[in-house]
C-alpha cells in the first residue's frame, strides 16, 4: 500500500497542495497534521508507522514534511 504524508507547520497554511499531490502520487490513505518540524510529538506520523508492512511506501512531498533534518 502506499501512504501519503502531509505536514504544515502553522494553523494559517493548508496542506490541500501536498494532499493534492500525493493522491496524483499514488497514495492510498493520506496521513496529515500541523505541527513544526522540531516537535516531537506527531500523532498522525505515529499512526501512519504503527500501520506500515513488509512493502508498503511512504510517499512525501518533500523530505522535510517527514524530518526536519535528513
């Protein structure tokens, strides 16, 4: 399966661009949140890693919408 993952960092930008892209990617279940990069705590990131498999894809926009720092 191939899963999206969307991130902002504030509650005044929309991660509409990012979900946009990454169902024209392919991704079957999209996992989004606002949060910064530099927390730690990321509940929607937690329930889409709790949820992967042997196979399955993670497609992002942008590296820096997963890590802050690769």
């Amino acid at each position: 399966m191939h899963f999206g993952y969307a991130r902002v960092s504030t509650d005044d930008q929309s991660v509409d661009a990012q979900t946009d892209a990454l169902t024209a990617a392919g991704a079957e279940r999209i996992f989004a949140e606002r949060s910064s990069g530099s927390v730690r705590n990321r509940p929607e990131l937690d329930r889409l890693l709790d949820q992967l498999r042997a196979g399955d894809v993670i497609v992002v926009t942008k590296y820096d919408r997963l890590a802050r720092s690769l």
